[in-house]
C-alpha cells in the first residue's frame, strides 16, 4: 500500500492573493503550475509542483472568514500564525535561502547547523506561512550507492 500513497499539500492565502501567492512559490522556490481554477471567472486556485509534490495554493473563503465557527482553513494573519510548518529539502540551501529572500521572503532563522549536524534555515513567506529550508545531505546519497 505504501507505493500507492501520495501526500499533496494546499496552503490557504488571503483571498485575492492567489496569483501573487503562486508566483512567489514558483520564484522562490522553483514550483511550477500546471493547472489553474477559477469561480465565476475569478482565480480560486493554482495547482504546482515542487519536486515531486503538488502543492495547491488556494484563497480562503470570505465566508469562512466573515463566521471563523464554520471552521476554516484560514490564512495565517500575522508571520508564523500557522500550526504547521512546511520542510524543504534542498540541494544548496543557501542559494535556495537567498532565492526564497530575494523573491520576497523574510528571515525568521539564518543558516546554521541544528543538532543533527545539517545545515537548516526559516524563513516566513510573504503570505505567513513558515518554511524551513534543510540541506540534502550529498554524502548520504555517496554512501548508499
């Protein structure tokens, strides 16, 4: 069963903020889109990939919004007002972590070496969300050969 599972990820951006939202995930962090969705001719949703992942970046529902007792999901209001954080393994963290601040991110971690011994940075992308940057580790792929 395991083969036959796949994991996508929709992360919920002001409404309006859909477009902006899917070009700052394709500049920063080199998602592509394949499929756009739209609601009465207005843009409710971009489907992307990165890596391997689809990620879906979607407006929250004003409705939602106007009556927080529905339930949501709801965009982050404030940087780092989210209860999941969203892991990205790279290449080269560094040019990653300077892509993702050039595009439009800000620092919430620089890059250091956390416990494990991988290099690691944060950073909250301009819609909230917090993502964490770890380096692939080039070694391992040696040793597993």
């Amino acid at each position: 069963m395991e083969q036959d599972v796949s994991l996508g990820l929709a992360i919920f951006v002001e409404h309006g903020r859909e477009r902006e939202a899917a070009d700052f995930y394709g500049s920063a962090f080199g998602a592509r889109q394949f499929q756009a969705h739209h609601i009465d001719g207005a843009l409710a949703g971009v489907e992307m990939r990165l890596g391997a992942t689809v990620i879906a970046v979607a407006g929250a529902n004003p409705r939602r919004e106007a009556e927080p007792s529905r339930g949501g999901p709801f965009f982050p209001k404030v940087a780092g007002g989210v209860s999941t954080i969203i892991q990205l393994t790279v290449p080269d963290i560094d040019g990653c972590f300077a892509q993702a601040i050039a595009a439009g991110a800000t620092l919430r971690d620089e890059v250091q070496t956390d416990v494990a011994g991988r290099r690691v940075a944060s950073l909250f992308d301009p819609f909230g969300h917090i993502w964490v940057l770890i380096e692939r580790d080039a070694s391992a792929g040696r040793r597993a050969a």
